[in-house]
C-alpha cells in the first residue's frame, strides 16, 4: 500500500525497512543503483558508437565522390573491424561491392552482398544485398546460383524486382519462355521502358498464338 503513502511517510517506511532488514536493504538499493548506472553508460557507449559509426560511413561516401577509392576501402576496413555489426557497415557493405564490380573483382562483390544478404538485421537491406548478389552471379556466369538466391527469402516489396532478376537468370541460361513469364509478371506499371523492352523483344520471338475458331450467329444460314 505505500504508493497511498504521502512522500515522508515513504521516506519513514524506507527508513524503518533499513532498520529492520539492514544490510539486505542497502544491498539491494545498491544493485538497482549500479544496474541503471549501468544502463545508461551502455546506451552512452551504443550512442557513440552509432555517431562514430556513421562518421566514417560519410567519410567513406565522400571519398567515393572524390574518386579516392583506396581511401574508401581504407574506412570500409575500419568500420568491418571497429563496428562489425552496425547498419553503417551493411551500408559500406553495398558501397564496397559495387567498387568491386566497376573494378570487375566479382567474386569479392559477391562475398560483401553475401554478408548482407546473410546477416544484415535490416531485413529491406537484405533484400537489397540479395538482388543485387543475383546480378553479380548472372555476370559470373552463374544463373542458377542466382535463381537459388532469389528464391531463399521471400521478396516483400520488391517482388516486381525479383521477377525481374529471374526473368534476367532464364535469359542467360537460354530459356526464353521462362524469362518471359517472369517479365511479365515484374511488369507492374507500363512507365517501366526496359522491362517494356525486355518483354518485347522476347514476344516477338515467341509462337504466334492460334487464331480463335470462327463462330455462326445462332440462327443465320446461308
């Protein structure tokens, strides 16, 4: 009942627990003291390590804008080894991989998509790393690979993308059809000119439908 009690007798009912239970109290007093301390420095040291996280993150944007590649490899470095699981360094992730790609070291691309894919809690970022890790994998030569990538996580939001992708995997493996099919179902808006592109080139190789059978009027006679 002491949430009833005015602030003095709570502070005289403190008192008396202390009296009574002596050192349990105080011991106990002293726990909650220590663990909210402890709280808040944690949530001080996560909150530094967010700022700092995010400071070599636009450190590594801004050399990548400069055209100082090596310098942004450099912070990519740091942020793997200083702060391996922040949403900063998944960020940098993409960032690396598609360094790697304009370099054509395709096979390091895929490692960084890879762990993002994997591992990245951001699950819209994962999706991400994911497509684009299929891509890589049909510049590889690799289309089955991407198909599998593809199919092991659901699409969410870029459904469209994904069919997309697929459509790409069936293309190179030469089978025309499928990718169609997937083309077809990626084409959520007609505003979409490549996709537009891609399903055209591919209908007008593809057999001519039967004409439908002609029909009489109910009733007419020649």
């Amino acid at each position: 009942m002491e949430e009833y009690l005015s602030e003095k007798e709570q502070w005289e009912w403190i008192k008396a627990q202390v009296r009574e239970n002596g050192p349990a109290v105080i011991l106990a007093i002293a726990v909650v003291v220590a663990a909210v301390s402890g709280w808040r420095w944690w949530q001080g040291h996560l909150d530094a390590g967010r700022l700092e996280a995010g400071a070599k993150y636009t450190q590594m944007v801004q050399a990548l804008d400069g055209g100082d590649r090596p310098r942004a490899l450099a912070l990519f470095g740091e942020l793997q080894r200083e702060y391996a699981a922040s949403p900063y360094t998944d960020q940098a992730r993409l960032l690396a991989a598609r360094l790697y790609v304009l370099g054509g070291e395709l096979e390091r691309a895929a490692a960084e998509l890879a762990a993002v894919a994997e591992n990245s809690k951001d699950r819209d970022l994962a999706l991400v790393a994911r497509l684009r890790l299929a891509r890589v994998q049909i510049a590889q030569g690799k289309a089955d690979g991407a198909l599998a990538t593809l199919s092991a996580a659901p699409p969410g939001a870029f459904g469209a993308r994904y069919h997309e992708v697929r459509g790409d995997a069936y293309y190179a493996k030469g089978d025309k059809a499928a990718a169609l099919k997937e083309y077809r179902s990626a084409q959520t808006a007609a505003s979409d000119s490549l996709l537009t592109l891609k399903i055209a080139d591919l209908a007008a190789d593809a057999p001519a439908a039967a004409p439908a059978a002609k029909t009489t009027a109910a009733g007419s006679g020649k």
